[in-house]
C-alpha cells in the first residue's frame, strides 16, 4: 500500500476543498403571492406555477386557517388593483 512521505499541511487541505460547500439556491419572487420561490417549481403559499393554478392550497386547510388564508388573497388584490388605478403619472406613461 502506498504511503505518503510527508504529511500534507492544513493549508494545502483547505485549499483543496475550498470549493466543496453547499451553495444557497437561486430564489425568485412568485407573481402572484410575492413570497420567494425556486424557479421552474409551484409556489407553496398560493399554489401556482406560470400564472396558472396547479395546486388548491385551501382544500388541504382547516375552516379557521382557510378564511384567514382568503382574507389574506382579498387584501392583497385590493392591493394590486389600488396600484393599478389610473393617475396622471400612469396615463402619461402609457
């Protein structure tokens, strides 16, 4: 069995592994619920993929958590809508 002739210093060893690491994944932000996401994958909070509904995520709650889930979707329409009212900055825009 081979044996090395001296030993390798911790400098050299780090060195070698400083590119072994966990990366953190690559987030985005779901268009319809604004929580982060990973890409190509359904958004957890609000169940869609690519403005599309895949997953019903109020069917699996129970009475209490499903009116406080909606009332959370209604406010932040309302949001959403409120943004999107016509000013002067916006119709200059368009």
């Amino acid at each position: 069995m081979a044996v090395p002739k001296q030993r390798k210093t911790k400098s050299r060893r780090d060195n070698r592994r400083m590119h072994i690491y966990l990366k953190q994944p690559v987030l985005g932000i779901c268009p319809k619920c604004g929580k982060k996401v990973r890409s190509h994958t359904v958004c957890w909070n609000c169940g869609y993929y690519k403005k599309e509904e895949v997953i019903d995520v109020l069917k699996k709650l129970t009475k209490k958590d499903r009116k406080q889930k909606e009332k959370e979707i209604a406010a932040k329409s309302k949001e959403e809508a409120k943004d999107k009212s016509l000013t002067m900055e916006g119709m200059s825009r368009k």
